[in-house]
C-alpha cells in the first residue's frame, strides 16, 4: 500500500520564539492544513521557505522569508535544495498530497512527477476562502 505523505507550507504569521515546526506557524490556514495531513496522511512535513523541508518535530526559530519576495534564481536554489531532501524521505511507493501555494509547487510537482509519484493538489484553483472552507469540510 502506498504512503501518503502531505507537502504543506508554512506560512507568514508565526510565534515568536523558537518552537517546533508544526507549533511555529499561527494562522487559520495553517492549522487547517495540518489538521488535515494529520488526519489523512501517513506522514507530513513543512515547505518552509527558510530551512526547506521541514519534519514537524523539528525545533526551529521565527523567520521573515517567504517564497513570494524570493527572486526567481532564489526559488530555483531553494527548490534544488527541497528536492534533495524530498529524495531522503520519499519511496518510490509514495502518494504526495501538496497542500502549498503556487510558488512552492511550480519546481516541485515536475519534480514528484518526474519520479512517477502519484501527485494530488486538493486545494488547487481555490481563492483563500474557499481553501479555508473546504479544510474545514475534510
């Protein structure tokens, strides 16, 4: 049976001490996300724009970097580096569940793909609402 393992992304509002990973980040959508890896996944882990892949366990200290002010080389190098780590926690048996915006998917999905992972992206084409609501729903 494959595992399924869940992709999520951090996001902007954050504690302001160092926490693990999973209690870093505050915001509604966040916790929805996690919320549903938790409950439908095997295994997840955090698309963080400052340390990469990120298990949920793993202490680390607030941040202010995002994805979205990354230049397009910046992104390129932090998806290089998320694909290596990916490689030491994915099997070729694995179903990804990507619970990430748009910059955070456009290098990795080609990526999983390109692995013969089966990809799904629940969330995609949702405005921000509608994400939040249909969380709440799964």
């Amino acid at each position: 049976m494959k595992k399924r393992i869940a992709l999520v992304s951090c996001v902007k509002s954050k504690r302001q001490h160092a926490v693990a990973a999973a209690e870093m980040y505050t915001s509604p959508l966040f916790a929805g996300m996690r919320r549903y890896a938790e409950r439908h996944t095997d295994a997840w882990y955090i698309l963080s724009a400052e340390f990469g892949l990120l298990r949920p366990d793993t202490v680390i200290s607030p941040y202010e970097r995002t994805l979205n002010t990354m230049l397009k080389h910046e992104r390129a190098i932090w998806a290089e580096r998320v694909k290596q780590q990916l490689n030491d926690v994915l099997s070729a048996e694995a179903s990804v569940v990507v619970l990430a915006g748009k910059r955070y998917r456009e290098s990795l999905i080609p990526f999983l793909e390109s692995k013969q992972l089966s990809v799904e992206v629940p969330m995609h084409g949702l405005s921000f609402g509608r994400q939040l609501r249909w969380l709440k729903e799964h």
